[in-house]
C-alpha cells in the first residue's frame, strides 16, 4: 500500500515540474504542517480497502492558487498528465536512492478525475478546486 503510494506521488512530483506536490499528512515536520499550500498540488490519502485480489487508495488532490486564471491553468496541467496516463509502475520506496519496480502497476480510471470548485471562505483571496478518486493496484 505504501509503495503504490509512494510511486503515484513520485509520479505526479516528476510530471508536474516546476508545480510543487505537496504529500499532506499529520504529523509531518514541515513547517505549517496541516495547511493545505498554495500554488501547488496538495495530495492527501484518505483511505484504503480491499475488493476481491485488488486493494484501492483513494486519493485527494487539492488545488489552490490566488486567482481562478492560475488554479485553472495548474487544473488543465494536473488534469492532462493524469489522462495521458492512466497507470504508473508500482515501485518500492524503502531505500529512496534507489527505487526497486514491483513488476505491478497502479491504475486510475479517467472518468473518475473530475475537479470541482471548492467553496472557500466569505473574504478568501484564492481559489480551490479538489479532485477525489481511487488508485487500483493488486494486493500484496
């Protein structure tokens, strides 16, 4: 589950450059740890599960940026990377130097990335769009 993880983000870190990729988590030791960045793809995993030989993350990618103009253009960048390719291979992250391929792929199914506009609060000068679906990859 960590590797499919781990390699999906890395994915998406390699993809997008120069847009920063933001591994939300608790208990990270960046400073703001907890707050969504903006101007960048922030990832958050929110859970896993299982169905018959498959287990599934699903994932939540949050975009902000200070205006509407930014947010769809870094939307358009994210949107086109995750629809050109709709598998990664999965590797093991254990030593980060040097990555090891598990010979298995994580899947996403394109007609479940949708973007949608995220209400922010009364006086907020951003703007937020989050997209949430899973990633499919066989059990370990």
């Amino acid at each position: 589950m960590l590797s499919a993880s781990d390699s999906f983000i890395e994915y998406l870190a390699s993809s997008l450059s120069p847009l920063q990729v933001f591994w939300w988590r608790k208990g990270d030791i960046e400073d703001h740890s907890g707050f969504l960045k903006q101007d960048a793809l922030n990832v958050t995993i929110l859970g896993f599960w299982e169905q018959g030989s498959e287990e599934m993350c699903l994932i939540s990618l949050d975009l902000l940026a200070q205006d509407d103009r930014l947010a769809l253009t870094n939307l358009k960048t994210v949107r086109d990377v995750l629809l050109a390719v709709q598998f990664v291979p999965e590797r093991d992250f254990t030593n980060p130097a040097s990555p090891v391929f598990t010979g298995r792929n994580i899947l996403w199914e394109a007609r479940k990335v949708r973007f949608l506009s995220v209400r922010t609060p009364s006086g907020a000068r951003y703007a937020h769009y989050n997209a949430t679906f899973p990633l499919i990859y066989t059990r370990e």
